[in-house]
C-alpha cells in the first residue's frame, strides 16, 4: 500500500517541540471529518473524541506531534549562525544537512556546515563533531542581513521530505512521532467507522515529548481518562550493529511491539495481547524494566494514576533524517489498539 495521505501530510508540517502548530492543524482537520469532538489546548496539544455508546471506559491513545529539531543560539558577525539542538542529535548526522528555519518572515533556508575534510587534523577526523563546532550558513551577506531574516531563538528542521521506498516503507524525518498520531487518528476512525465503543476514544496528539513530555502530562490530567495506551517508535532489530539479548527482535514487518514494564499496566498489556490474538494481529513483545523514556512515564503518573500501555512501530535509524518505518506495521498497529478498545467491556476494571 503507499503512504496514507495524513501521514505524508504530517510529515511534511515543520514541528519541532513547543512549534508544533502546522502539524497540530492538519491533525485536527483530518479528525473534524469523524470525530464527535476535536479541540485543543493552550500547550498545543490536540484531541479527537469519538463518543461512546454508553457505559464503558475513556481510553485515550495517545501520539507526541513535535519532533527533533534544531534552535539559533548566536547570530555572529560573520552572519553564521550557531545552533543548539532541540531534543537529542547524534552531531555527525547534521553535517552536510539542509534546514528550514521558521521565522516570522516565513522559512528561511539554511545548510550546517563544518571545516572540510581537507583542513582537519588528523586526529579531528577520527572524532564525532560537538555541535557547537557546527554552524548553519544561509547564505547571508554579513551579520546585519543575517539578523535581519532570523531572531536568536528561531528553530529550524531538516530539510527532508518524506520517500515512499518498495516493500510497504517510508523514510523521512520526523516519523518520530507522527507515525503516534497518525495511528491515534487512525483508531479513532476504525472505532467511529465500527459504530464506536462502549466508552469515549479519546484521540490525542500531544506536544513537547522530545523535552519534557509537557502536553502528556497537561492532556492527562485535563481528561483524566480511564487508561491509555501511548503510541510511540521502538528501535528496529534488523539494522546492523544491533545486539539482540538486551532487547527483543522485532525487524520491520513484524508487526507493532508491545510493552511489558514496571509502569505499564499489567491489565492494559494483556487486553492488549488478547486483541491482538483474537484479531490475528503479527505482534512482538518487549520488556521494560524501568520506564520507558515516552509519554507513558507522565501519563501513568496523572492525577491518582492511570493504567497506561504502550504499542510501538520498530523504527530503524531513529533520530535521524532517514528514519525508516513499515507502512503495514502501522497499519496493524492502528487495527489492534481499535480492537483493544472496542473490546473493553462497560464496568471493567483495573484496579489491582
């Protein structure tokens, strides 16, 4: 199948953390064609509700909508401009790289660029590059053009636009976390399209994961669902250099991964696998033993707490602007989180 025109759509909005507003808009249109309810919130955050049919549990699925980016630190009088990152870079993956800056003039292009290969020392090519040995040049005259297009503070993203690849797959930038709400959208429109669930399907594309899980933690407690499940990428296994041991196998294709772990709820995660079986879902597993490192580690934590799973898509070349995904692991991922909530019951619950 090619690339569902929502999810090319979210990757190609600019929205790195605490500027996700293009991104957050195209979500929310695409759920005003289905949902019962779409908003948001003053941290950026969106949500699509599709009401239920009477008595069940709210259970929210839940995507980050900003990604990685970068953040002009200093304007120098040379008209370069020097930059800080924006949730985590490996510094050797922005060489060479084009950018978009977002300012209130409108996007400025940009290149990072580093001392050639032929003017470095020769122990200064063995090393990975700091990113304040990197600067971003946009081709300014001197430093008071230079000021003139960008203000300290102004981010920027790589310049990057989604590839349809063969075999069901996608690279682009920013798959860390659209595929998340991309599939939050998704279920909500299986379960509305299915005539609902018992309970609300509370969509929610939340912001600032990549720094500080900000719109997880508002949205949660603003809510206050009955569980949730965070959608969000995993490492793929069948990228070379990955040790399996640590962690579990689960190549593209295989199916959405689901998560085992001491703040994941035990009751969520077996509703979870009971769908997935019952649907004939491919799935794997993976075991956490302490958090998470997404969404999931605020949300649990909400108000007096709320059972929290979390499905993720393997993803291979992760924070990087090649990150490559299955387009049928997605898919899948959306059908089995549909099913989860369909499935719930009214009345049940997860006290433990």
């Amino acid at each position: 199948m090619s690339v569902p025109e929502l999810l090319m759509r979210l990757l190609s909005a600019p929205g790195p953390s605490g500027h996700e507003s293009a991104p957050a808009q195209v979500w929310r249109e695409y759920c005003s064609s289905f949902a019962t309810e779409v908003g948001r919130d003053r941290v950026g955050s969106s949500y699509a509700r599709v009401a239920g049919t009477g008595g069940g549990s709210t259970v929210a699925v839940v995507g980050h909508i900003d990604e990685i980016g970068l953040h002009v630190s200093h304007i120098d009088d040379d008209g370069y401009l020097r930059f800080g990152q924006v949730g985590g870079w490996d510094a050797g993956v922005l060489i060479g790289q084009r950018v978009r800056l977002h300012t209130r003039g409108g996007d400025v292009p940009g290149v990072i660029g580093r001392k050639p290969i032929h003017l470095l020392k020769d122990e200064d090519r063995k090393k990975l590059p700091e990113t304040k040995e990197l600067h971003i040049d946009i081709g300014a005259k001197d430093a008071d053009e230079a000021r003139a297009l960008v203000r300290i503070g102004d981010v920027a993203v790589i310049d990057a636009e989604p590839v349809e690849f063969r075999h069901q797959r996608v690279v682009s930038r920013s798959l860390d976390n659209r595929v998340g709400c991309y599939v939050a959208a998704e279920v909500a429109r299986l379960v509305a399209e299915a005539g609902g669930a018992a309970g609300d399907v509370l969509a929610l594309a939340v912001t600032q994961e990549e720094t500080s899980f900000a719109g997880a933690r508002t949205s949660a407690f603003a809510h206050d669902p009955d569980a949730a499940v965070v959608v969000d990428l995993t490492f793929a296994t069948d990228q070379p250099g990955i040790e399996l041991g640590p962690m579990t196998k689960h190549p593209l294709d295989s199916g959405p991964v689901i998560a085992r772990g001491t703040s994941l709820h035990p009751f969520v995660f077996e509703r979870l696998y009971e769908a997935a079986e019952a649907e004939s879902i491919p799935f794997t597993l993976e075991s956490l033993g302490k958090g998470t490192g997404t969404d999931a580690d605020a949300i649990h934590l909400s108000r007096a707490g709320v059972p929290t799973g979390l499905v993720s898509i393997p993803c291979r070349y992760m924070h990087s602007p090649v990150e490559m995904v299955s387009t049928a692991d997605i898919e899948a991922a959306a059908r089995l989180i549909a099913a989860f909530a369909r499935r719930l019951e009214p009345g049940f619950s997860f006290e433990r």
